[in-house]
C-alpha cells in the first residue's frame, strides 16, 4: 500500500475515507503486516482461566493460539503449532490438560509450552536438543489488570505504555468490583459479519446511528421508565447526553452521562422494586470505598472504550468484552463475553447477563441491527470504484468539544490506522 487513503482537511474542515480500504484483498494484507503484527492485540480475561491446568484454543491476529494456565499458576499465550510437522497440537475449545500431544507423530508438551516427550527420540542425532523445541509464543506477552494481550513485534512499548490513557477507562470498569477482581461469566458470543472489520469500530462508537438503527430499543428504554428525553441542546443526536474521547495511540471512548441504565441506577426502572435494596447497598458500598465522585463516575456514567485496533470494551447495562478479526477483506469472526464482579450476588448476575443478551445478545436489541447496517454498508460498497469516499466530517466546526453523535472518533481511528499503514507511526506507538 502506498499514498494516503484518507483526505484530512482541517482547515476546510473536510475528511474522507478512500473505500477501497474496505475491500480490497490488498490493503488485507498490508494491515496483518504493519498493523496486526506491530499491535498489542488481546488474547483474553485471567479470569476465563481459573484453575491451574485450564486453556483456551482461539485465533488472535490470526494466529491459532493456546491460552494457557500452567501447572504453577503462570499464565501463558502459546503458538498452536506442533514444532515438528507444524500442526496443530491442541484440537479441542477448552478444557483443563497437563499437557498437549500432538495426534501427527505423537508429539507431547506441557501447559507451559516445553517439550515433555519425544517418541522415538534414541533415532535422533546427538545434536538434536529436545530443550529447544518447545512450543513458540509470541515475542511479548503482558497483561494490565488481568486482561492479557500479545504482540508480535519484540520492539513494541511496554503494554501500559500502549494502553496510556485508556488505562483509566479500564479502571472504571475494575472499580466497579469490591475486590478489584473482574471476571468473565461463563459463555461466549461468537458470530461473523459480512462486513469489513473496520465497520465494527466505527460501529461501537458511532451514536449518530442510534435513533435510525435502534429505534425499536429506544422506544423499549422510554416505556420502561428510563429518563431518553433529548437535552436542549438540538445539536445533539437522541439520546446523546456524551462526549468523544481521544485516549492516545489511536485508542479512544464515549464517555456517556447514564441512559442506558447502569446496576446501580436505571436498572431499578428496568427490573423493578425488588432490585432496590440490592441496588442501594452496592451504591452505599462504591461511596464508601472509593468517596462520592468516584463512585458517582462508576455508577452513573457509560463508555464504549476502543483499544487500538480491534478490543472494545462496552461498560454500559452490562459489561461486555468484543474484539473481532479480519476472515477476508469483506468478513469478521466477532467474539463477546460478559463480564462482572467476582463477588456478586446471584440476583445482580441475572441481572447483567439479561442485559447483555437483551442489547448485545443474538436475538437483542442492538446486535441484529448493527449487523444489518454493516453488512448493507459492505454490499453497498460494490461501487466504490464509481463512488470512492466515505464522508466522516460530522463535528469537526465544533471545536474541541466533540459529542458522541460526531464522527471524532472514526476520525481517531482512521488516522491511525493510515499512519500506520503508511509506516508513518512504527511499534504501535
């Protein structure tokens, strides 16, 4: 790829998408090579790895991958490929194995990645080192706050320095448990989208297509008692009440004043008096653990956190976990998990888990219409050779202040993802 696929005007406050970054096979690969491989990508939550001897099999940055939790506690993101043949050693989703054989040659190798076994090794040379043929991971590997992620470039920053800002919007999500332990609830949405993985960025932040896309949910939240009522401020798209976030690095949120309903505060409307008590216990706990602003910021205010380049995290009426990759120029796998407070009740876990599959769930509000409008955005971009931009200028006379119902956020994103394209920005910083 060479050139520019975006046009940046900000003094006539003009900015456009170049389409073929949408379908193009090539611009595919150049993304797996100056952006998948120099990113810190997420593998997954600690917590989907509870006991000593658990993994996971999955593709990150597509690469099949085991994420593992050795016999010592270590956690560990281990290449998918037998160091013999090259095949896979670890067939199965998940489960819990002190080891991995391969089912080629027989092959075996702990939980932490090193060769246990070698059939018929008195055949070898003198020369052959079973030491060295342990499974292969990637050249980084780190985690913040137990969410884990990879990275291909052994140049790149530090993970925390990579995350930067972004760091306190996963705070706020951390605060929200006693203990400061998050976990993830057992089960998974997985699906694929005829689309363009970039769509689904765009997508996760975009509030302009609220009242045409989830006109349904929003009359759902106005008859269910929550306050959707537009501000005076007409400029502003129902039922925007938020501002856009740069965070650095290409990452950036919506940071929302509460509408969406929250655990402790418009559930009550959604789930009624029985849900009070519990609910005003959880408020009195969250002021007296982190004092009244904090907590009010916990409990009262919702974001949609992108991570640069394909992590959301979604803290609104339940909080979600969604990252999503690249199966073509014109496809996504799309993976999501909810996550809660370790230690909460029986009765708030039915209660978020009905929130997430309710807005984000297959057969929810949200997620069967953002499916749509991506997939209708992909067919339409048949003809980009005739129609070649995309325009993302909503916002930009506003100034600095830039609402959720703008396009700052597409712009962020856009932006990096051309510099780095361009090999302008290098080790994902």
């Amino acid at each position: 790829m060479t050139g520019s696929y975006i046009i940046d005007d900000t003094v006539n406050q003009t900015f456009l998408l170049n389409r073929e970054a949408l379908v193009s096979a090539d611009v595919l690969k150049q993304e797996m090579k100056h952006i998948f491989a120099k990113c810190w990508i997420y593998v997954g939550h600690g917590s989907e790895l509870k006991s000593p001897g658990d993994f996971i099999t999955r593709r990150v940055a597509g690469r099949p991958v085991i994420f593992s939790r050795d016999q010592k506690g270590e956690v560990h993101c281990l290449f998918n490929t037998c160091r013999h043949r090259g095949a896979l050693v670890c067939t199965e989703r998940d489960g819990n194995k002190r080891r991995f054989m391969c089912m080629y040659h027989g092959w075996i190798y702990n939980n932490d990645g090193t060769l246990a076994r070698v059939p018929g090794d008195e055949a070898y040379p003198a020369s052959f080192d079973e030491t060295k043929f342990g499974l292969k991971s990637p050249p980084r590997f780190e985690q913040y706050r137990d969410f884990w992620f990879m990275c291909l470039d052994e140049g790149v920053v530090p993970l925390v320095e990579y995350l930067g800002r972004a760091t306190d919007y996963i705070d706020l999500v951390i605060d929200q448990s006693p203990s400061g332990q998050m976990e993830v609830i057992g089960g998974v949405q997985e699906y694929d989208v005829a689309a363009n993985w970039k769509l689904m960025v765009e997508n996760s932040v975009d509030d302009y297509h609220l009242p045409a896309t989830h006109s349904t949910w929003l009359n759902f939240m106005a008859n269910s008692g929550v306050n959707i009522t537009p501000p005076k401020d007409k400029t502003l798209v129902l039922p925007t009440h938020g501002r856009a976030v740069e965070l650095g690095n290409g990452h950036f949120t919506t940071d929302n004043i509460n509408f969406r309903g929250r655990p402790v505060a418009a559930w009550i409307k959604l789930y009624g008096d029985d849900a009070k008590p519990e609910m005003a216990e959880i408020r009195s706990e969250l002021v007296e653990r982190l004092g009244a602003e904090r907590a009010t910021r916990v409990a009262d205010t919702n974001r949609n956190l992108v991570i640069f380049p394909n992590l959301v995290i979604n803290d609104g009426s339940s909080v979600t976990i969604r990252t999503f990759y690249p199966a073509g120029p014109e496809k996504m796998h799309v993976i999501a998990w909810a996550v809660g407070p370790k230690e909460e009740s029986e009765p708030a876990r039915a209660r978020r888990l009905d929130a997430f599959l309710t807005f984000y769930g297959p057969g929810g509000f949200a997620t069967p219409d953002d499916v749509e409008a991506l997939e209708l955005v992909q067919q339409g971009l048949i003809n980009w050779e005739s129609d070649p931009w995309s325009e993302m200028s909503r916002g930009m006379a506003r100034g600095e202040e830039q609402l959720n119902s703008d396009e700052h956020h597409l712009r962020i994103f856009w932006r990096k993802w051309n510099a780095m394209m361009s090999g302008a920005a290098e080790h994902g910083a």
